[in-house]
C-alpha cells in the first residue's frame, strides 16, 4: 500500500509543505463542515446538509488523519487513488480519486466506423472484454432494425458466459490475493487461463476479441468446440468445491469478510450500483432475467443472491454465479442451432472469406464495407446488458454516416466506485483492500 499522510488537528493547519491537488483534494473534517460532507456522501441518499456532517462526524477534540492510498497494484486494482481520513484506524471518510488510465475511448469511437468500433469498445472492461463488444454491437443493430439468425444469438450467448466464468475467475484469484490467500491466486488464475484459452481457440485471442460484431460475429465456432468447453466445465464442479474448502471453511477467511463494508438495498439503489453489489443486499436484479437479452429467455439458470450485503456475500455471489454459467454453457452446447452466424445483408456484414479470391464483386463489396463502413439509420438507443459487475450500458446517437455521432457508455465499475464511502465508513483501515477487492471494479472501465 503506498501511503501518503498529514495529520491535522481540530483547528486543521494543513501540512505546508503538500501539494494542493484542488477539488480533488480532501478537507479535514473538522475544515470541510455539511457543505463538503453533502457532496462527498449526503445527496445521493436524499441527506440533509446536517445528516450529512453527523455521518461523517469525528469526535470531539480528536485528531484525524488524512492518508493517501494507491494508485498501486494489486491493492487498489489498478490506478485507484483512495484519499481516507482517519480516527486513529477508524476509516471517517473516503474520496475515490480517478483519472489515472483516461483513454477518451468515447470520443475515439466518433472517429471509428461501427465495423471499426470493436476494436475500440473491447479494451474498456479488459477482463470481460465480450460483454464490450456485445452491448456496443446490440445498440448499433437495433438502429439499423436487423434481426440476427438464432445461431448468431446462441453463439453470442455462449461467448457471454464462457467470458463471466474466466472475469469470476479473476476475482476469485485476485480476492484470495488480496486478503493473503496466495494459493488462491494461483488456482484462480489456473482456472482462467484455461478458459482464455478456449477463448483463444474460437476468436484467435485471449483478450480482447473483437469478435463480436454488428450484423453477428466475426467467424463461426470452430470445429471441436464442443468437446474442448465440455472437458473444461468438468473440472470445475470439483475445483469449485476445493475453493469453499480452502476459504469457506477457513474462519480467519470468514472473519476477514462477513459484516465488512455492508451495504443496504436502498443505499445501494441510491448510488445506482448494480450486479453482484446489488444483489448481495437480497435485491435480485439481474438483466438476463429481469430485462432478457439474447436468447436467456430458452434457458434455465437462477439469479443469486445474499442477505447482508457484505463483502462475505459479494464473494459467495461470484462463486456461485460460475456454477450458473455453467448451467446457461451446457445448454448452449445442448441446444447450438445449426444456420448462418451472422446477417446474410451486404449493406451490414462482408461475404465470405473464401469468396474474394472467387469473385471480384465479393471483393469490391468486402473493400467498401471496410473502407466506407455501415451507415445507420438517424436516431439514439440505449441498450444494457448484465455484464460480471453489473448493468453495462451503451447509449448510441447516430446521424446517418457510417460513425457513431455520440457514444456514452454506462460502465458498472464506474458507478460501483460511489458505494466505497459507504462500504468503508466506519470501518477499519486494515478492512480497506478487502472492502475494494469485493468491489471488483476495473480502472479501464472507470477511466475508457
């Protein structure tokens, strides 16, 4: 943890001899008074200025410290700033500070084509990079008014899901990391590397794809796939099992995270937090079934959820959500439909490799969509898809050329960031990196 700090007393003398960082400085407690506290932690849930400054009160006549945590890896997940005031090592108030990782990838998409746009978009949310393209492509195809064939869907499903198992995968390798479990880091990587690699076989790599486009995706799955992603869902009932005994029955694992950086439903309804957050209040809100996309509508799988809203739950919730994904891949695997993997429209999607080097028209129409892209329909789209932290959303402005005239994106890690006021308040210093790792979030996501 790299750690910067300045202790003030009542009166609030700062340390002349720090740098102001401007708004994204933080005040003493005893300096900022309702007003700071309301912005910082009160208007979201509907608090007065008073409320506010109660919440976040320090006690009488104490000192507090303020301390600089991160940007470091692995602790913060990546180039997180968290900026703490402190009683002793009681955690008063939390300032998230972002901006480190600021790629524009919004303002870049104005300038990319939508047959370009894939590239861009998969880079955000770099451990779950399909649920990028796919939300992006969802929004671009709902403009145009094209229907895509089942086998397309399915395939996208299936993508969906083998990515959420290898993004859990992560956490739960990361999550042992950050809490001192080392062995769990290398199981859990194990477990996704094995996942990338089948990633790797369908798309040609492990990350991001671009593999997922508008009109369908890139290539058909290829042959074997089946008995490839079979093999590697039937190692992991076991392994699962041998992560609960590793964690699950360990009670310094158990007394690291249960009633550490609770939350409730209606806090966390406040700050717009969704995915696993959400749900570990008991609120069990996930878009695949509460607002079905693709095709979850023909297969069975359960939404999980926790009841305290602790970081215990929003670990549980991701080890169990594997055991769903398992269920949706199985089905996939059951239930494939045969057909085109992509719209058969030459205004949308290119022909056939194989066909350039038959036909000249094959490879005049192949030149113009790359080169001239795929014009879209004047108007604007919102579309959300339940990504592994949450609702990820794509909101699309089109004015009838081949780029996208506006493009904001919704991102769940980026929302998710306002609870950690909440979730570390009152809490201790040494609960902070387990209170962040339960979060999840991915910086790229946060900054794009």
């Amino acid at each position: 943890m790299t750690v910067t700090e300045h202790t003030t007393a009542a009166s609030g003398d700062a340390d002349p001899g720090l740098t102001s960082e401007g708004a994204q400085e933080m005040e003493p407690r005893a300096l900022a008074g309702g007003v700071e506290v309301l912005r910082e932690v009160g208007s979201v849930l509907r608090m007065s200025e008073a409320e506010a400054a109660e919440y976040t009160s320090a006690p009488d006549e104490a000192e507090t410290t303020i301390i600089n945590m991160g940007p470091q890896h692995p602790s913060t997940h990546g180039v997180l700033r968290l900026m703490l005031e402190l009683d002793g090592e009681t955690v008063l108030r939390t300032k998230p500070v972002i901006g480190y990782l600021h790629t524009g990838m919004e303002k870049t998409a104005e300038q990319l084509s939508y047959v370009q746009g894939g590239t861009n978009v998969t880079r955000m949310d770099y451990a779950s990079p399909i649920f990028n393209e796919l939300v992006f492509c969802l929004a671009a195809e709902q403009l145009l008014g094209v229907e895509l064939p089942p086998r397309a869907t399915w395939v996208r499903m299936l993508m969906c899901e083998l990515n959420r198992l290898t993004s859990h995968f992560l956490f739960l390798a990361t999550n042992g990391m950050d809490l001192g479990s080392s062995s769990m880091m290398i199981y859990g990587w194990r477990e996704r590397e094995e996942g990338l690699r089948i990633l790797e076989a369908i798309t040609g790599l492990r990350m991001n794809h671009n593999f997922i486009r508008v009109g369908g995706t890139a290539a058909d799955l290829p042959d074997g796939w089946q008995e490839q992603l079979s093999a590697f869902l039937d190692k992991i009932p076991q392994r699962l099992e041998d992560y609960e005994a590793l964690m699950n029955y360990q009670p310094i694992w158990r007394e690291r995270l249960q009633g550490v950086g609770a939350i409730s439903a209606e806090e966390a309804l406040a700050l717009g937090a969704t995915g696993p957050i959400l749900r570990s209040t008991g609120y069990a809100w996930d878009l695949r079934r509460s607002m079905p996309y693709l095709a979850y509508d023909d297969v069975d799988f359960d939404v999980v959820v926790g009841t305290y809203g602790d970081s215990y739950d929003r670990y549980a919730i991701r080890l169990n959500e594997v055991r769903e994904s398992m269920r949706i891949l199985r089905q996939c695997i059951e239930q494939m439909p045969d057909g085109d993997y992509r719209v058969q429209d030459k205004k949308v999607t290119p022909p056939p490799r194989a066909r350039i080097d038959e036909s000249m028209e094959a490879l005049i129409h192949h030149f113009k969509i790359f080169t001239e892209g795929v014009k879209v329909p004047e108007g604007e789209v919102y579309v959300a898809v339940e990504s592994p932290r949450g609702e990820l959303g794509c909101y699309l402005v089109s004015d009838g050329s081949a780029n996208p005239y506006r493009m904001h994106i919704r991102g769940p890690s980026f929302v998710n960031l306002q609870t950690l006021p909440h979730l570390m308040h009152g809490g201790l210093i040494a609960d902070a990196v387990a209170i962040i790792s339960s979060v999840d979030p991915i910086m790229g996501e946060v900054d794009r």
